[in-house]
C-alpha cells in the first residue's frame, strides 16, 4: 500500500512536471484621443497637444503617446483658416503662425485629421472680452505635511480686477513664463571618484555662482471664476500657486499671470474637472463623472474624447517677486556647481528683466 501511494505522488509530480503554461491574450485597451488647446488673444506661436492614453486592460496604460503626422486647422466664423504645423522636437504638438491671435466676438473650431483617416472637430469656442488685471497680491501658504518635519509652503498668486457689469463673464488663470534669479554653489563642486581623484576631494570652479533660470510652472490647480457673486464689482480671487522649492524665492522670482475669458461651456468643463482634482477621497466624496469633451468624432460620435478646445481672450500681468515679500521660506537647496550647469539657465539676465 505504502509503494502504490509512492507511484501516485511521483505521477502527481511528473504530470504537473509536463504541464505546458497557458498562453493568456489579452486585448489591448481603446486609445483615447486628448487634445490640449487653450488659443487666446496674445499674438504667439500657440499649441495644439494631441496625444493618445490607454484604457484599463492595456498593458500599455498609462503611457502617454503623441499623435504624429494629423492635419490640424482653426477655422472662425467668417470662415478663415489657420494651419497649424507639428514640431519637429516636440512630438505630437502642432504650433500656429507667430502672428496668431484670436479675435474678440470671434468663434472658433478646432478640426483635427488623423494619419488612420479619424476627422475630429470641436464646437464652435466664443472668445467674450476680458478685463485687465489691477493688480495682484501675494500670500505665502504653508502646508503641513504628515510625517515631515517641514512643512511644504508656496505663494498664493491673489488677481484683483473690475467685473464688467454688462455679461455674464467666465474666467481661467493660468502662469505664464517664469524667470529667477538660481544661486548655486561652484566653490563646493566634486566630481564623481576617479583614477585622478580617488578620495572625491573638492575642485572648485571659477563661475558661475548666479545665473536666470527661465522655467513654466503648472498652477498646480484649476483657478476658475463666474461672475455670479462679483458682476459688475472689482473683487479680488486666487488666480494661482508657485511652490517654493528651495531654489525659486531666494533672490527674485518673475512671473506673468494670465487672465483669460472662456465660454460658459469651458468653465462647466473646468469646474468639473476641478472637482475630480479635489476629492478627498472620503466615503462621501461624489463618484467620478465621465467629463465630456467638446471634441468629437464625426463619424463615430460616441468615441471618448478626452480635454478641451479653448479659444478665449487674454491679458497679462507681469510681477516681480522678491525674498523680502514672504513671511516664510523653504531652506535653501545646495547645488554644488556652476550655476550654468543647471537646465535653463544663463548668465545673463533677459533683455526685459526689470524688477
């Protein structure tokens, strides 16, 4: 009986042994097509980002990827036409003429033609005036951070303007270009151990200890406004964030704040979007809405289309911020090399710095 048991467990292991693995296919995930694309009144060269993401189930998700190769155009209603052309480093980003600018009582479509044949348009944006921004308060923000000794702090960029009492106005901030003053430390710079220098002994260089860095920094929010509570007033809103990295406010800071005018259309869009940025996370948070594009596919209308075409009017308003500004500082980041070293930035100062 015990042999017969033995037989049993050695066809057991044998059997298990010669199993072959079962091959599993999983169907990739739908590409969702994103468009980026906020074109406003302040003559530039303006973008236009296509990109693709993948739905769960891909074993792609999460990887972003640029459309390459469409054929994308703004068109008014008076029917002009502006094309756009794909840069040649920045992959799946589409850029106007210099000399583009969007025009107040104007509207616009965005249409995009895919290299697979896909013909996507927009709904017509309505680009409504703007008002200049007054002025523009700071405000330092500590945020206390669980577990860490110090606590994360930024600068609350604060817009006061004058509502126009004559329309219901819809408004969006975004921070424009950005210019500091980067101190570093070239006195302190050791290279990596070598045959040359094998106990990493420092070798200072002779420059360079201050440089302008020129760098674009995301508001790290949605700021958005309506006109309901302020029509007709000079109010004052929190038009965006920079958070203080250690390297930003230690001399001075330079920033353009943008004010932009959107469609009622845009700002129910932002506003929902806002909200899925701020959920807590608690059990009585709303649950995720299916945020709708005003992108669609005009063969298949029920294609997922993710992000906005924006066409507004803008104004901008350019401030200085100095270290003396502040109520409060990150400790100051050490980089130990030639401020030069550093991505972005130069010796010298812009042309039209002016603090």
């Amino acid at each position: 009986m015990k042999k017969l048991k033995k037989y049993l467990i050695l066809l057991l292991l044998l059997s298990g042994a010669c199993v072959d693995p079962y091959e599993v296919e999983v169907e990739g995930g739908e590409q969702l097509l994103t468009v980026e694309a906020t074109l406003t009144s302040e003559p530039g060269r303006q973008r236009v980002r296509l990109t693709r993401s993948d739905r769960y189930g891909s074993v792609f998700e999460g990887l972003i990827r640029p459309v390459r190769g469409a054929t994308v155009i703004v068109r008014d209603d008076l029917g002009e036409v502006a094309f756009l052309e794909e840069d040649d480093e920045e992959r799946g980003s589409y850029f106007t003429k210099s000399d583009f600018a969007t025009q107040v009582g104007r509207s616009y479509t965005l249409q995009i033609q895919t290299v697979d044949g896909k013909i996507y348009s927009s709904l017509p944006e309505r680009v409504s005036a703007v008002p200049e921004i007054n002025s523009v308060q700071l405000e330092t923000v500590r945020i206390p951070v669980e577990g860490e000794e110090n606590d994360r702090s930024g600068i609350q960029l604060i817009a006061e303007l004058s509502d126009p009492a004559e329309e219901n106005n819809f408004y969006l901030w975004r921070n424009g270009p950005s210019v500091y003053v980067l101190e570093t430390r070239p006195d302190l710079f050791t290279p990596r151990p070598s045959d040359s220098n094998p106990s990493r002994d420092p070798q200072p260089k002779d420059c360079c200890i201050t440089c302008y860095r020129s760098e674009i920094v995301g508001n790290q929010g949605v700021f958005i406004a309506n006109d309901d509570n302020f029509n007709g007033l000079t109010t004052r809103i929190p038009a965006g964030f920079i958070e203080d990295d250690g390297l930003r406010f230690v001399n001075t800071y330079r920033v353009d704040l943008r004010q932009i005018s959107i469609s009622p259309e845009a700002f129910r869009f932002l506003r929902l979007v806002k909200q899925q940025t701020e959920i807590s996370g608690s059990v009585f948070d709303p649950p995720p809405a299916n945020i709708r594009s005003n992108m669609i596919n005009l063969e298949d209308p029920d294609e997922v289309v993710l992000g906005y075409f924006i066409a507004g009017a803008e104004t901008v308003r350019r401030i200085y911020i100095s270290t003396a500004d502040l109520d409060f500082t990150q400790p100051k980041t050490i980089i130990p090399d030639d401020c030069r070293e550093v991505e972005g930035a130069q010796v010298d100062p812009p042309a039209d710095w002016n603090p």
